[in-house]
C-alpha cells in the first residue's frame, strides 16, 4: 500500500538523488514477469539469478499486463531469467542515471544484443530436425532488408523470439523504444535517424514459408507485402502507429482473402 501510494515519487530519487540512490534502491519494489501481480525487490532478483546470469533484465511500458505479452521477452521466460517490469513513467528517466545496482547492469530486453545462448531452455531439447539452419533464412534477410530499407536499420535473427514471428528492438546506441514515445508525448521529441531493427524468428512457420519463396524469387511482391506486412504488424506489437493504414488493410486483406481460396 505504502509503495502504491509513494513509489512513483521516491524513484524520483533515483534520477535526482544519486547521493541517497543505494538507500532507495533498497526499499523499490517491481513487478516481475515470475510474479506480474506481485512486488520484489532488487536485491530478491539477484538471488533468484540464473548461474551465470550478470545482468538485471528489464522491460519498460504502460502496464505489466501488457508488457508481460510482449514478444521481446518470449526467450527470456522460455530460459527461465526473470523480467523486470517498469510501468513508471519515471523508470525511463533514472535508468539514465543508474545503470547498475551491486554490480549488476541494468540490461533493457528491447535494446541491443542480448547473448541468451548460455542459458538453456526449461522445455526438453530441440531436435536438429526441428530447429532452421540460419543458411536458409540468408535469402529471406536480403530480401527483407531491401524491402524495408527506408524502415529499419537492419534485419537480423532473433534468439528472443519463441512464439512470435518478428519484433523491434532499438540499435545499442539508440533511444529506448519506450523512452522514445514518453519523448514524444511530453517533449515532442522527434528523432532525426533512430531506426528499429527488425528480429525474425527462423523457427516460426510463417519465416519458414518466407524463406522458401525467397529462394525461389526473392523480388517477388508476394515477398515484399509480407515484409511490409511483417514490419507493421512488429510496429503494432509495440504500440506504434502503422505508418500507411490503407495499404496495411489491404495487404492483410490479400493474403487472407488468399489463405480462404487456398
């Protein structure tokens, strides 16, 4: 009850306060995506950390429900590594400020590379069947990339996605994602070149279909409304508006009224 009441304004601490931020950092509690409806605290993550496990994973957003839904930590829960969930306006702000708490850096789940391959999965093994070989996806990310070249950055591989087929994340050295719309919103901030890179998941069967055709004809439109498809559907996930809604309409109603007749 006491954190409801006057979390918000303690955490202001962090961002101003860097004399007392040890102290507050103490008494902050967060949800988490291992108890989305219940406050931890830091120092509970650090020990329930993974071996080997370095980093405090966050994600910033509205709420915890929907951050607990969003694509970019599929393979974090998958792994078992516990999400924080920052739902503050503030959060963005004094993550600036504080970037490690006992050691630990705070590592944001939207942005940049995150190595999730020393860490296993909680469900058995793969088979070599059942996984892609990333030489078949080589087709497919040129051709994506020349797609939505005036859109994203880059086109890459995801070690993030488990369910999900495509995602954005921020460049390492770009804006926050969620940072970049409280920006928007409050200051009317308008970035001159923070382009998005778009994660695929190689193992989802829609980026599999995609892969065959692209080996096929990799200039084709069917190729190039997927990607657009792909891209917008990724900007949706995050809360982004669609930047064409008339041409995303009628792509998606193409491709169903194909899937139909098929």
């Amino acid at each position: 009850t006491f954190w409801y009441q006057f979390g918000m304004v303690l955490k202001e601490g962090l961002y101003d306060a860097a004399e007392h931020r040890d102290d507050i950092f103490k008494v902050c509690r967060f949800f988490s995506t291992d108890a989305p409806r219940k406050l931890t605290s830091l120092d509970d993550y650090i020990a329930r950390m993974k071996d080997g496990q370095d980093e405090i994973y966050y994600i910033t957003g509205e709420n915890a429900e929907s951050l607990q839904k969003s694509p970019q930590i599929e393979g974090f829960k998958a792994r078992g590594l516990e999400v924080l969930l920052f739902t503050d306006t503030v959060d963005s702000f004094w993550l600036q400020m504080a970037d490690e708490y006992k050691g630990k850096k705070f590592t944001s789940v939207t942005k940049g590379s995150v190595d999730l391959g020393k860490f296993g999965k909680k469900d058995a093994p793969e088979t070599a069947e059942e996984k892609t070989d990333e030489a078949d996806m080589t087709a497919l990310l040129a051709a994506l990339s020349t797609a939505l070249k005036k859109e994203v950055k880059q086109v890459r591989l995801s070690n993030r996605l488990t369910d999900s087929p495509v995602c954005l994340i921020a460049d390492e050295s770009g804006v926050d994602m969620h940072m970049e719309r409280v920006l928007k919103i409050q200051q009317k901030y308008e970035p001159v070149a923070n382009k998005k890179i778009l994660e695929i998941n190689a193992d989802h069967a829609l980026i599999r279909k995609m892969a065959d055709m692209a080996k096929g004809d990799a200039e084709s439109e069917d190729i190039k409304d997927a990607a657009r498809l792909l891209y917008d559907q990724a900007c949706i996930i995050q809360g982004e508006p669609v930047e064409d809604p008339s041409s995303f309409v009628r792509r998606m109603a193409d491709f169903m009224q194909r899937g139909l007749a098929a």
